[in-house]
C-alpha cells in the first residue's frame, strides 16, 4: 500500500524520498550553525532561548532575492544567492540596531534538485556563520505546475534582537544632520527584471557570458555579485549613529523616508560619489531616465548612515570607505528627498 501511495505521488510529480534526502543534507548544513541558545531542531518549530539581556526587542523581518534567481538558475550557479538572502534580511533589521539570532529559509521549486537546493543552502550555512546566525529551520516545497521547470524561490526569515534602550528609530534626526553612504557590491538583490528585460538574458541566456571591459568581469559574473553585508563594520560605531536606512528596492525614494521623522527631508549629491560601472552600463543600455535609476537601483550606496555634523568626521575616519553623501534638510512639501 505504502509503495503505491509513493509511486502515485511521485506521478503527480512530487518524489518524497528526495525530499527526505535533502532535508537530511540541510539538516548537517544548518547545525554547523548552531549557538548554545539553539534549544531543538527537526521537530514542528524550532526553539531558541534568549540569554544575558535586560530589555530584548525582537526585530524580526522577511525578504526574497527576487528575480536575481533567474540569473543564477541560468549560469547554474546557485550558492551566492544564499548568502544574498541572508546578508539582505541581517541589514533589514540591523537599521533598527538588531543584532541577528537566527534564520530560516524557504526553498520551493517545480522539482526539487539536490545540487541546486545544495548550492542554496551552503551559501545560507556560510553567511550565517559568518554573522553568528543560527540556522534553525526552513521550508523545502516541491510544486509542480506552479514553478516552471529550472526556476525557484528563495525567501528567508530572520530574527534578531536589540536592547530596547539602544533602537535606533530616526527619532532623533534633526535639520543639518549629515548623510553618509557605505558603498554597495553591485545591484545587491534589486532592480533584476529591468535588468533582465535591457540584456535580453531570457531570451538568449548567452548574452550573460559576455565580457565587458568596463567591468572587467562578464555581465553574468557581475550580476551575481554578493549583496554586502554592513553589519561587522558598523556595530562598532552604533553609538554615533541616529539613522540607518538599507537602499533596496525603491532605491534613495522609498527607503531613505522611512526612517525620517516628519517634517524633515534628505538632500542626496549624486556627485559625491563614484556611480559603479554596472550602472552607467545599465542606463545606456535601457536609454533610462537619470532620475528612473535613483528610483530603482542603489547606484553604489548600499546603506547610508545619518549622523550629527559633529560625528561625521570620526564615522568617516572608522569607515574609509564612507563618504558624506549629503545633509538632512526641513521639508518643502510633501517631497522627502532630493538628489542633484
């Protein structure tokens, strides 16, 4: 009966064994993660025991590495988009001071692949180790006829936790604060669809195996650089910074406002830094309007880190690669930043 039950089920196109073996696979991979807190694994949750604080916040947040997926599936190489995910979701909650906990993942997939789920999950394991992340669980999903075949998803979950006298919430922004930016490895996780459509990647994949001078790497190779993570280099100089703002999707327009307190607007000078070659090679492409590329993509400014004038110099001294970017400014109606 058993057997027929498997048989009838793998028809419809979903192979229980091979999930089972690869659950077992990520199961060695997400313990090389685990801390002392990490109370169970493999049962219906996961358990995690919050030691040596006064007043824990839990800041939780949850993201997906959008169409970049694509890209990966068509190079096969599937390992970096592990740590994209991982690196995104430790910087989403870190602009509120967190310190990440743990993680889980969500793979799904029209067939589930054991060297491709593999791939995934070793860039998630190593990413978490290098924060001190535990891995303490996730999701694989076999869906035929909902995912086309050699595409997937990849969405992760973190927790973190930050001292309730120490959240940073852009309250204390005030006019003539400074803005500086951290710079970014490339696109990070945003802007890939437009990206994809300007290339013609879908349509002939091989187009992403093209060298381009510019970049000195090919345009595939580029795509798939790691979205950085900003958490070792700024912890240490938390004290010093009122705001925090992760440039993802929405580039400077819809994340920047997110941490101003009303009234106040954020004044960017697009010349204080040098545009990656990435993007110059994306708006000539695509014949994009300037003011399209702020909106969509980070152009090299990863996270931007608000502070008093009179911190600037000392954050900028602690972070070599940082450069003042701009200043906080009272609002002119409703716009909440301007780039010029």
């Amino acid at each position: 009966m058993q057997s027929k039950v498997k048989e009838a089920y793998a028809l419809a196109g979903v192979n229980i064994k091979v999930a089972s073996d690869i659950k077992k696979s990520i199961s060695k991979k997400a313990q090389s993660t685990f801390c002392p807190q990490v109370l169970n694994f493999g049962s219906f949750g996961s358990m995690f025991q919050l030691k040596g604080y006064d007043e824990p916040v839990l800041v939780s947040s949850c993201d997906g590495v959008g169409t970049k997926l694509k890209i990966a599936s068509l190079l096969d190489k599937n390992d970096t988009v592990g740590i994209d995910i991982v690196n995104h979701c430790v910087n989403d909650i870190f602009c509120c001071g967190a310190e990440p906990l743990f993680f889980l993942d969500y793979i799904a997939m029209e067939k589930l692949m054991p060297q491709q789920v593999e791939a995934i999950v070793t860039g998630i394991a190593q990413a978490c180790k290098d924060l001190s992340c535990s891995l303490i669980g996730g999701e694989t999903a076999e869906m035929p006829g909902i995912y086309s075949p050699g595409n997937y998803d990849l969405v992760g979950f973190i927790v973190g936790m930050v001292e309730k006298r120490n959240i940073i919430d852009g309250g204390s922004i005030t006019a003539a604060d400074v803005i500086l930016g951290l710079p970014s490895a490339g696109l990070h996780t945003n802007g890939y669809s437009l990206v994809r459509r300007i290339f013609g990647v879908d349509d002939n994949p091989s187009r992403l195996n093209r060298f381009y001078p510019e970049l000195g790497k090919t345009l595939g190779e580029e795509l798939l650089v790691p979205h950085r993570c900003y958490y070792h280099e700024l912890k240490p100089v938390l004290p010093l910074i009122k705001g925090l703002a992760h440039i993802t999707g929405g580039g400077f327009m819809g994340n920047i406002p997110r941490i101003l307190p009303q009234g106040l607007a954020a004044h960017i000078r697009k010349d204080s830094w040098d545009i990656l070659p990435i993007f110059k090679l994306i708006q000539q492409k695509g014949a994009i309007e300037e003011a399209e590329m702020y909106q969509v993509f980070n152009m090299g400014i990863g996270m931007t880190v608000i502070c008093s004038s009179q911190e600037a110099t000392n954050l900028t001294t602690a972070l070599p690669q940082t450069k003042v970017i701009g200043e906080i400014v009272k609002a002119k109606g409703k716009e909440r930043v301007t780039i010029d």
